[in-house]
C-alpha cells in the first residue's frame, strides 16, 4: 500500500507499506526506491518500477547476495548521496538501467548544458564516462580514491567558461542571419553555412577556444556569383578585427549585407549548391 501526502502531482511525502517480509527483501535497495521515488512523475509510473524491483529481487537465486540490474547496493547509497550533494534539482534523467544518468549544468549566460555520465559496476574505483554537446572532447580528471560526481560537475560546469565567446558569437549568428547548414546547430557545432543570396553562400569553420580569430572561409555557389565576392574576401583579409563579432568581420571582408531572418523569409533563399 502506498500513502501520498504531496499534492496531485507530487510524491514529495509518499509512504510505502509493505508486509514485513517484502521489507526485508528490500533493506538492500532502498536507495533504489527512493531514486525511482524522486525521478516518477506520478504513483502509478512509481509502481510499475516498483514492481520491477521487487521482481528483480525474487528472482535471485537462493543464498546468494545478488545485484539489482547489475550493480551492488552499495552503489545506489553513493550516487543518491553524491546527487543530493550537487541538487536533485540539476538532476533530469536516471537510465532504467541505472548505468548512467543526466545533470543540467547552467553556464555564465543562462544557458542548459546536458551532461551524461556513464558509470561502471566498479564506480568509484573506476572513472565514469561522459557524453556531453562540446566543440571538443571532454576529459574527467579522476581520483579512484576520492573521485565523486560532484568533481564530475564541478570540471564541467569549469570547461563550459571555455567557450562563452564562442556561443555568444555563434548566437549571434543563428539568431540574426539565415544558417542553411546546419539545420539546427548544437553547441558542438563549429561549421556555419551562411546564405548571401539566391546562389551564394559562405560556409566557416571558427576554432571554438579563440573564436575571434580569422575563420576557415569557403565561398559556395554559382560562379559569375561567387567571383567578386573571392576578389573582395582576397582583398580584405588584413582587415579581419578580433575585436568585431564574427558576422560583422564577414560583412565587412565580402562586402555585403547578408539578409536578415526580421527581413527576409526563407522561400526566398533558395541558395544553389557549391557545385552548381
């Protein structure tokens, strides 16, 4: 049986009763309920993985001390103490199998950085692993002996501070001028294709540590398009200015206006392939 004391959509306060002897089964993986508990949107989603619990620990063979999806126990006590220790309101996501879970890192700007992290059965002992949206890869400093999740976060949330500029540059772009490649860039992204017109575009490619540098140039298009445009891009490379923003510099090194998304509607960008 199962008591609510939350509101409607809140197991904030839930009580579990259960025959005593489903009460020692559980001692072990207590941990694991109040994690299922936290991360549950509402009773019954709780007790379908309840359920699963319970079953995992019928299941175990007699006499022996087994493992819930895979991991000890004592696994589920340290990550819940290390979760509650950075907030369990950074936390967005525990994978079913408990293998590895997602923590939301704000950055300077107010931005949301997901950040997964990959745990082996042998954690702490072993380093977890990390998937994160970077321009490069992301490599954790570990301790066996002392490594938590909070040094996990900590180096993260330090790593976003590297490339501030470069979003913000990057912003800039996707926000004021029309990108046709890609689509939908993620904060990894470090290619821009940019239109100038119906049959000319300009793709770059900005080192994401100093992005106010000189960026890779490529002009794509027709040729009786992109021509004078190469004889303005060779002229104007000495005037590149690390102090403008990157849209700027590429104004002033083509010597256009590039159309503006508050202007220009995208039907009238058809821009024909580099090849053409």
């Amino acid at each position: 049986q199962s008591y609510k004391r939350g509101g409607a959509n809140s197991l904030k306060g839930t009580i579990i009763d259960c025959d005593p002897r489903l009460s020692q089964l559980l001692s072990d993986y207590l941990d694991v309920i109040m994690l299922r508990l936290t991360l549950s949107n509402n009773l019954p989603a709780f007790l379908l993985e309840f359920k699963a619990i319970v079953e995992n620990c019928l299941s175990a063979s007699s006499g022996i001390h087994q493992q819930v999806l895979g991991l000890p126990p004592k696994f589920f006590s340290q990550i819940v103490e290390e979760i509650a220790d950075i907030g369990w309101e950074r936390l967005t996501y525990v994978d079913p199998s408990f293998s590895s879970l997602q923590l939301t890192v704000q950055d300077a700007d107010s931005r949301n950085h997901p950040l997964t992290v990959h745990f082996d059965a042998s954690y702490p002992a072993v380093s977890p692993r990390c998937t994160v949206d970077l321009p490069a890869a992301f490599e954790i400093r570990w301790s066996a002996k002392g490594g938590c999740l909070r040094d996990v976060y900590r180096q993260f949330a330090q790593t976003l501070k590297l490339y501030l500029d470069f979003w913000r540059l990057m912003d800039e772009i996707d926000s004021t001028v029309w990108v046709l490649e890609p689509e939908k860039p993620n904060r990894g992204a470090v290619l821009r294709r940019i239109a100038i017109s119906g049959s000319a575009s300009v793709q770059i490619e900005v080192d994401a540590l100093n992005p106010r540098a000189l960026p890779s140039v490529q002009l794509l298009g027709a040729a009786q398009a992109i021509s004078p445009l190469r004889e303005q891009l060779n002229q104007n490379l000495d005037k590149w200015n690390i102090h403008e923003s990157i849209l700027d510099n590429l104004t002033m090194l083509l010597g256009v206006e590039f159309p503006r998304k508050a202007t220009t509607k995208e039907n009238d960008l058809f821009v024909a392939c580099g090849i053409c």
